[in-house]
C-alpha cells in the first residue's frame, strides 16, 4: 500500500487518497512525508482544524498561508481578480517554495478555501501563473465523513454559476483543473478489530444500517461514568458547553475568572472571552507552546493549581507531566486604510485552556482516543455526524 502510493506520488500527479473512519489515512500521511522529506522533497502539511492539525503533526490551512480570519472574507478575495486581500499578503513577501503540499482532512476544507489556494500558489508558488503554482497537492480524507460548516449567510455563495457549484473541495476548479487529481483508496480498518462493529459502521457510513443494527446500537446505552477522563461528543456545540459547564459547578474550590484583553479583534474567537478554572477541571490547551514536547493545540490534562495573583495556572497531562500556562497573544496584522503607510494588528490575549469534558463531533473527527468515550448522538444536523462519532 505504502509502496504503491509512493509510485503514485512520484509519477508528479495529484492525489487524493480516501477511505473509511480506521484506516490509517494519517498515518499513512505521516509515513509517505518521512519518507518524501529523506529524499530531500520540500513538504508543507496541513489540516482545516487545530485538533486535525496536530494530528497529522502540521498546521492549519489559515496559519500556513496567512488566509483571513473571517471565512466571509474570502468570498470576494476568490471572486474578484483583483482584491485588497491579496494585496495584503504580498506584505509578507510570501514565497511558498514548495514540492509538495498534503492536507489531511480535506472533508471539512471549503470550496472557497481551496480556491483561495489555488489562486495564492499560483501568485507566489515556485512556478507562478501554473496550477498550484507548481506545488503538488495530496490530499487525505474520507468524503462521508464530516461535510465543510457553512453558516447560513455563507450559502448564497455555493450553488451559483458564478461562484461554486458545492460547498466541498471538489466544487472548486482548482479540483478539476490542471493535472486532475488520482484516486487512492484504502480498505482496511486498522482501528477497529471487531469485525462485527466495522460491518455495522460501514453500513451506516452509506446510509444502508438494518433495524437489527439499530437494536445492536440501543444495546450499549449505558450510564454516564463521570470518572473524569470520559469525553463526551456531542452534535452541538451549545450541549458540550452545557456539559462543561456542569461538570466545573460539581467541583468544590474556588472558581478563577479570566477575561480576555481585546485589541481590534474581529472574527472567530481562539478561546472564550471569559474562561471560568477550578483545580481539577479538565481542560484542553489551545495554542503551540512546545510542541515537541507534547505541550500543543489539543493537548488535554487536569488543572492542579491555580496561581490568582499572576493569572496562571499549572496544568499536568495524565502521563505525570506539568507546566505553567501564563496568558498567551494571539496577534494578526489588519488590511491597510487608503493612504496610511503604517501597519496596522489585531490582538487577543487570554488564558490558552478551554474545558475538556465535552466536545463536539466536528471537532474530534480523525482522533484516536485512549480514554472513555460517551456518544450523544442527539440532533445531528451534519451529514456524517453519526458515522464519525461513532
């Protein structure tokens, strides 16, 4: 398998590699680009999400290629042939002298997003003005898992003849132009070894699940361990904060409010502006502090102590290890006003730590956990949401 994909990446095509939830997509991932990288290739990797991102041991698609931090604003970046977004960039002297680019769950990457890209790689590339500006794309992922979010203001973009005829990937031209891209598809679950189960998840993966598999499925319902390492799934985003916030009000102690320090922030939010700790709480890291030594976006651990008068709090992962987290800055320059010849930036400073009982389906799809894990599969509203979290 390892051998024929190798082939296929060196053949200079394309690629899209998929298969069902278990089988090794990321891993693969992870040894085609140690091997890639001992031949000497220039290799990016990235993924839509933070979780993702760290999963396949990359970045995200945003913080890789400086892409907005409002999803809106790439509408009229990719539309228009010439846009102020654009113009930004080229601030940053971007030069992406890239072999190869691989993004790892490309179910959830926006047509848009893909787009915008394609038309940055061909402006600042290796080879400007060509497909991907000379980049090969591989990219993993498995279509009937979790669809790209599209909000609702966000729909009048997709299915019109001027913009995209799908909110997926591969309703972009930058999917069908140039070289096309292969198909590699994977067909054995490493993940799962009851063989039983792996039927029953492929059936409902395509919509083809029996009453008796729905009977199979009411036979696991089991009580809420509340151990404190279970994470729970939920559809909604709403009913994993709901979630967290329980569990953080059945801890006994003092509760440390922190409230974030905002500086012309706009868009999307990297953690909550108010953030509620106790010790004991489960909680998530939310930025790259060292990553190679485990201490990265989606790192989970247990808060131990919490020091008030200096804001931090010292946190220890279920392997024994610790380490402070003090207030972290998110920054990102804004786009220039007519005639000012000076830089403008946005910051957000806050606490790095969310809490780690609850989450959503969306964001844990890819993750392999060693932990309980307790579906609620309540109001899914995505197609995929109950193959996934299953």
């Amino acid at each position: 398998m390892l051998h024929e994909l190798l082939e296929l990446i060196s053949s200079g095509r394309n690629v899209f590699v998929t298969g069902r939830a278990g089988t090794g997509k990321t891993y693969l991932l992870r040894q085609v680009v140690d091997l890639m990288r001992r031949d000497g290739k220039s290799i990016a990797i990235a993924a839509p999400t933070g979780m993702a991102a760290i999963n396949c041991e990359g970045q995200t698609l945003h913080g890789l290629f400086h892409f907005p931090v409002r999803r809106s604003d790439l509408e009229p970046t990719v539309i228009k042939k010439n846009d102020k977004w654009f113009d930004k960039v080229a601030q940053y002297k971007p030069s992406w002298r890239l072999d190869i680019l691989f993004i790892d769950e490309i179910s959830m990457v926006r047509a848009d997003l893909f787009e915008a890209l394609q038309k940055l790689l061909r402006l600042y590339g290796p080879n400007p003005g060509t497909p991907f500006g000379g980049v090969q794309v591989v990219v993993f992922g498995d279509l009937l898992q979790l669809p790209p979010i599209v909000k609702d203001l966000d729909w009048p973009w997709f299915n019109t003849p001027a913009r995209w005829n799908s909110e997926w990937f591969f309703g972009a031209k930058a999917y069908q132009r140039g070289n096309g891209f292969a198909l590699f598809h994977l067909n054995h679950n490493y993940r799962q070894t009851e063989t039983g189960f792996s039927a029953l998840l492929d059936r409902i993966r395509i919509g083809n699940a029996s009453p008796s598999d729905l009977t199979f499925l009411d036979s696991l319902i089991r009580q809420d361990p509340e151990d404190g390492r279970s994470i729970h799934l939920f559809c909604k985003k709403k009913s994993a904060e709901l979630l967290n916030e329980t569990r953080l009000a059945k801890i006994h102690g003092t509760t440390l409010v922190f409230n974030a320090i905002v500086h012309r922030w706009r868009g999307d939010l990297p953690v909550k502006e108010e953030i509620k700790l106790k010790i004991g709480a489960r909680v998530m890291l939310r930025a790259n502090l060292d990553v190679g030594s485990g201490w990265a976006n989606g790192t989970l651990a247990t808060v131990k102590d919490i020091l008030a008068p200096s804001k931090q709090v010292l946190i220890v992962k279920d392997d024994g290890s610790e380490r402070m987290i003090e207030p972290f800055t998110w920054n990102h320059d804004l786009p220039k006003r007519q005639g000012e010849n000076f830089q403008r930036s946005a910051s957000y400073t806050q606490i790095p730590l969310s809490l780690a009982w609850a989450f959503t389906i969306h964001k844990m799809q890819g993750q392999t956990l060693d932990c309980p894990v307790v579906l609620h599969p309540e109001d899914p509203f995505d197609f995929g949401q109950l193959y996934v979290g299953l």
